[in-house]
C-alpha cells in the first residue's frame, strides 16, 4: 500500500509543483537531513549583500555608501514581504535564481544577543547584557559557532546538536561523526559528548606509506603504538585522536568508493567549491555511512575588507555564487535537494559608512542566506534595519545594526527543521529562553 505521504509527493511531483521531479520527490521520502553551514570569515559586507531596491530606499543607500555603492544598474531585484523591493549584490545571479525559484531566502539583521535589545538599552547596557568583546574577529567567530556569548564556550551549537540527535538515536549504530568539516577543526563542531571529524577536500584518504610491501608489518606497529597505556591522559588522547580518525577516514573511503556525482555538475576550482563538492559527494554517501543526521562545514575567508572593498567582495562573492550554484544543482541531481539547507554565517556585517579607503569597518547585525528545497524561500524573514547613520537601530553614528534576530533564533529554526525536539533547544540554544519567537518559519 502506497501511504498518504508518498501518494502526496507523487501527486504533487506529477502536477509540476517541484521543479526536482518524480524521482526526487520520492528521495526526499527518506528520513536523511543535513544542514550545510557555509562560514565566510572576516565580516561580510551584508549592507552590499541585500539593498532596499525601492526609488526612496536605494536613493538613501547611495547618498550614505557614498563611494561604495553599487550601481542602480548591476543590482539583482528581487522581491521582499508586502511587496517591498529589495535587491542582491550583482554577484549572486545563481542564488537570484534559487530565490525567484522559491528555494532560498534572506534572514535579515542577524547577530549574538544575549536578549532582545532596543537602542536604548543599548546605551545603558551593562555587563552580562551585551556580547563579550562585539567587533573584534575571533571572538565573533566563536560566539556565532558556540552561542555562548560570555566568551567562555567551549561547545559548539552544531555539537551540541548532534548530542542531542545522538541522544535521539537518529544515526543508529553508526561509527561516522555527524558533523564533519570541509575547513579544519572549527569550535562549532565539539559537542559534550560527540566528536567531530574533518575532511581536506580533494585529498588521498588513507595513510601514506601503508600499501605494498611492508603495510601489513608497519599498520601492526602503528595499533601497538595506539593501544599503548602508559597512564598519561595526553598519549592516551593522542591515541584514541589518531584511532578515532583512521577509523573515520576508512568508513568513509569505503563509501565515497561507490559515490560519483552527476557529470553535468561542474564544480568551480576554488576553494569554495571544492568543499562544497565534497559535501555533496558525502551526501550522496549517506547511506553506505549509515547516516540519517549530517552537520557540515565550508567556508571562504578575506572577508575583512576595510579598503578596496567593491572590488574585494565582488571577487568573493562570485566564488561563492558559483559554488552555491552547483552545489545546489548537484543535490537536485542526487536527489538529495529537499533533504539539504545551507546557511550562511559571519563575523558581523560591516559599518553602512565608509572608510576613507573605499572599505568599511567592523559593524554587528548582519543579513544571512539561506537555501535548500525544504526552504520557505523567496522572500525576506526578520526586520530590514532602518538604514541612518545615528538612527534607531545604530549602535552608534557609523551604520552598525543592533541585531534585531539573534543567532539563537536563526540556529533554532535550522536545528527544530533538522529534528532537534522543542524540549531540547535549549540545550542547542541556551539563550533561546530569552526570546519570544523561538522558529523564524523559514523552513
């Protein structure tokens, strides 16, 4: 017997409601979701990212970027909520695309709050209310991948996520890590009990030097070494470190033996797209991993740009664009679009002022991409900020957006999506408490 589910994604496939198809309706039937964070370090430039398109709005936007205005006729329109009219950086042509397809959406002015916050409380904020250390890298870094705001976390939300999905028993019996980095160890992956793993994209899995002559005879004195107990919790760490990762790097050599993305999917050579297209490759591997529950993460650096900053940005951007392009064609492909939503995260945004050197600087609230098949897309989630220098939402008189969603919320509503149970965000989010809206509605 056909259950309702399936006959319903049939029906609707069949009456051209997805443009996935058929086939994919059905594979999004499977009970696998991931969530594919893509971290651009060094503070994007969200001012440039999505601009009021209005005549009154883009007007503003100019005479306060001054030289760092994009031009009216490079914008990428696209339309908000109520029918307001916004645009993207003229970059963005493929996620234009997701986006006026329905697949992806904009979060605006998202940043770390300790709780809701007004300008004036702002102003008369003390310690404990505020954000350790706002504008500074490292620690915005660190407060966006642990929502810990003190400046003491040693977990990451996506760890503590996968505590609780590991708790759930979501991935069953399976060895493999359920978050996996494409760009080194990351603090967003350490959860309290679960551990994560990393993978070099486009790197020979397997140890060097352990195949042909003498492998047998020096993998033997390599688990000796191993399994040494010599009482010093450092070895013995060291140990189970290089264990654990030898183990993780033949589940998944194993795997990604029988994987091979569609050939009509071109990834670009850049370091963006390498790592997106070994995500997609893992995906697609999920069941030989026997995985139900995946956190990834990619990410793009030089986002710093305090000078030079038109030229900066658009070179990333367009980096970034095209990796999402066919990254988000490949799961489509694999049949794995409607199981798949990525995000975007970030430093902060950047000063709505520029710097004298055609840049900007360190600002907070920032606006953030979301996209996947599973996405309530084309359209705006969040509050717009009111673009004046000294205005409401400026913390200050140089553009620098009191956040008006907070990484709690926008976490939150990716995390409930991925199966985290409401009784259990706060254990994701400790800080969710503090807000009244708890799931944006975004996906």
């Amino acid at each position: 017997m056909t259950s309702r589910r399936r006959f319903l994604q049939t029906s609707l496939a069949m009456a051209g409601f997805t443009r996935f198809g058929l086939m994919n309706a059905l594979a999004a039937s499977t009970d696998y979701k991931a969530l594919v964070c893509i971290f651009m370090f060094g503070g994007n430039d969200g001012n440039n990212l999505l601009i009021p398109a209005d005549t009154a709005g883009f007007d503003n936007y100019t005479k306060l970027r001054g030289a760092i205005a994009l031009p009216s006729n490079q914008i990428l329109k696209i339309a908000g909520p109520n029918k307001s009219e916004f645009a993207l950086h003229p970059s963005m042509k493929n996620f234009q695309g997701i986006y006026e397809a329905g697949h992806a959406a904009m979060v605006a002015n998202v940043g770390t709050l300790v709780q809701p916050m007004t300008q004036a409380q702002y102003n008369a904020a003390k310690a404990g209310t505020l954000p350790y250390n706002l504008f500074s890298h490292s620690d915005q870094q660190q407060q966006w991948q642990t929502s810990a705001y003190d400046g003491l976390g040693t977990t990451g939300w996506g760890g503590r996520a996968i505590d609780v999905i590991n708790k759930y028993q979501d991935n069953g019996a399976s060895r493999f890590p359920g978050f996996l980095s494409a760009s080194g160890n990351v603090i967003q992956g350490v959860g309290v009990q679960s551990r994560a793993a990393t993978v070099v994209p486009g790197a020979t899995l397997g140890l060097s030097g352990f195949t042909g002559a003498g492998a047998t005879v020096r993998d033997a004195q390599l688990q000796k070494l191993i399994s040494l107990k010599t009482g010093g919790s450092l070895v013995t760490a060291a140990g189970t470190t290089l264990e654990d990762g030898i183990t993780d790097d033949n589940l998944l050599s194993t795997a990604l033996g029988t994987a091979k993305l569609p050939t009509s999917v071109t990834f670009p050579a850049t370091s963006i797209g390498g790592q997106l297209k070994e995500v997609a490759s893992i995906i697609q591997t999920h069941s030989a991993l026997g995985m139900n529950r995946q956190i990834f993460f990619v990410s793009l650096g030089s986002f710093d740009t305090h000078s030079a900053q038109l030229t900066g940005q658009g070179t990333l951007l367009t980096q970034l664009d095209a990796a999402i392009g066919a990254f988000f064609t490949a799961l489509g492909d694999i049949g794995m679009a409607n199981n798949v939503t990525a995000f975007t995260e970030s430093d902060f945004s950047r000063t709505l002022k520029p710097t004298s050197t055609l840049g900007s600087d360190h600002a907070w609230g920032n606006h953030h991409m979301v996209f996947g098949g599973a996405v309530k897309g084309g359209t705006i989630y969040g509050q717009f900020p009111e673009l004046a220098l000294g205005g409401p939402n400026d913390a200050g008189g140089e553009g620098r957006w009191i956040p008006t969603t907070s990484i709690d919320q926008y976490g939150a509503t990716l995390a409930s999506w991925f199966g985290v149970q409401a009784a259990d965000l706060g254990t994701v989010f400790p800080n969710i408490k503090n807000f009244s809206t708890k799931n944006l509605g975004f996906v």
